[in-house]
C-alpha cells in the first residue's frame, strides 16, 4: 500500500484550500441576500453569481487541497477533461440548489430539496475530481467514509442555504462562512481519509497533465475570479441603498412636470 500524504506543502495547502471555501461561502450567501431582495432579472443575476460563487469556490478549495496530496512510490497526473468537467457539475448543481430555495413558495421544501441536490453535487464534484487521479495503482474507498463525506456536504449545504434565507447582517455572514468554510473541508478530507491506493510500481509514463501544469493555474485563475466577483459585490448599492438614492434625487414637493 502506498503511504498518502495529504499536506505534502505543510499548512499551506489545507489553510489555503479552507480560505478559498470561505471566500467562496461568504460571496455566494451575500449574493442570495441580494436576490432575495430583488426581483425580475436582477434577482436572477445575483442568484447565477451566488451559485457561481459557491461552486467555483467550493471546486478551488478541492484542488488547491489536491495541490498537497501525495502518494510514495509514484507520480500523480490528472484528467484535464474530467477536471473541467467537475467543475461544470459543481457550478450546475449548486445554481439548481440556489433556485430551488430563491424562487420556491414553500421554503421548507425549497430548503430541503435545495440542500440535499447541492449536498450531492458537491460530493459528486468531490469523487468526480478524484476520478480524474492518474497514478501507477488502484485506488479504493472505505464506503462508511464515503457515505460520511456525502452526509457532511448535504448538511454543509442545506446550512449554507438556511443561512442565506434567514441571515442578513454582514456580520452574521462572515460567521456562518467561517463554519461553511470549516463543513467543506471536512467533508474534503473525510473524503480523502476514505481513499486508499495499492501502488504498483512502474516505469511507464502517466497520462494527463501534473497539478502544477494544469491545476495550479486554474486554481489561481478561479481565487482571482471571487476576490473581484467580492469586491463588485462588496461595492454595488443594495436595494435600500438604491432606493435611498432614488429618494434623494427626487425634487423636493412633487413631481417636475
């Protein structure tokens, strides 16, 4: 068997990875908040960021994690088409969970509904990204372990939605992100804890492209994408800002005719 490393840069990857998942978190619960006080298209919008937000932030902090994960005796290559095509799966299903609960009349069933299809889309990204591992060996899972992971991302998204239905305050985000950040980590490295790999040495080149070659650069590229999409976010008007504004910028006594 060979021995897996899962922090093979020390603190940094799993530090990193949890910063990326409470970014994402942070940027997709204010942008609910937002749509929930739009209407129209503009709430649409903000729902497409939110989802957008959340699973781009939720696949960054996988791989950035993956960027540590290592196992003696031989290299470790991925599927770049698998790879992309877990992060369309991440950003999908959470968009679907994202309406479910932004436009359903019954929230209750919105929640649930909403919660556990993102809870299984994120698990679903999760194992579809390790099935995207190329390494000289077989890799195998403990099923207690797996179904604990997928357990874990179903609550840490049905949390997360609650969270974006009955939270406002910034405050009170940055909190509920802290604890979002902290449930998809652990579901990431309770998956990982699930995987075993009987290594079987050999001299053959791997196919698909190393984490530094493909991973890294996206991983960089999607962590550039939140810190703007938060710094919009973070600088547009509200609705009671705009409608302030509006206010404001009426004559006073009446209506110019």
């Amino acid at each position: 068997m060979g021995h897996l490393d899962h922090a093979t840069f020390g603190w940094l990857t799993p530090v990193l990875s949890y910063v990326m998942a409470c970014t994402g978190s942070a940027l997709g619960l204010r942008c609910t908040v937002r749509a929930l006080a739009a209407t129209g298209r503009s709430r649409r919008n903000w729902l497409i960021t939110a989802a957008s937000a959340i699973g781009t932030g939720i696949w960054t902090m996988h791989f950035v994690a993956m960027l540590g994960f290592g196992v003696s005796g031989t290299d470790i290559r991925y599927d770049v088409p698998l790879t992309i095509l877990s992060l369309f799966v991440a950003v999908a299903v959470v968009c679907a969970g994202v309406f479910a609960v932004g436009y359903g009349r019954d929230r209750r069933r919105a929640l649930a509904a909403g919660g556990l299809t993102t809870g299984l889309g994120v698990a679903s990204m999760h194992y579809l990204g390790m099935a995207a591992v190329r390494l000289h060996g077989d890799v195998r899972y403990d099923p207690a372990l797996v179904a604990l992971s997928v357990a874990i991302a179903v609550l840490a998204a049905t949390a997360a939605l609650w969270a974006g239905l009955n939270i406002q305050s910034p405050l009170a985000v940055t909190v509920a992100s802290l604890v979002m950040g902290a449930a998809v980590s652990s579901m990431h490295y309770t998956g990982m804890f699930a995987v075993s790999v009987r290594v079987t040495p050999s001299d053959a080149v791997l196919p698909g492209a190393t984490a530094m070659q493909f991973i890294f650069p996206l991983a960089v590229g999607l962590g550039s994408y939140l810190f703007l999409t938060s710094a919009f976010v973070a600088l547009s008007p509200t609705a009671r800002e705009s409608e302030a504004s509006a206010s404001a910028a009426r004559p006073a006594g009446g209506t110019v005719r």
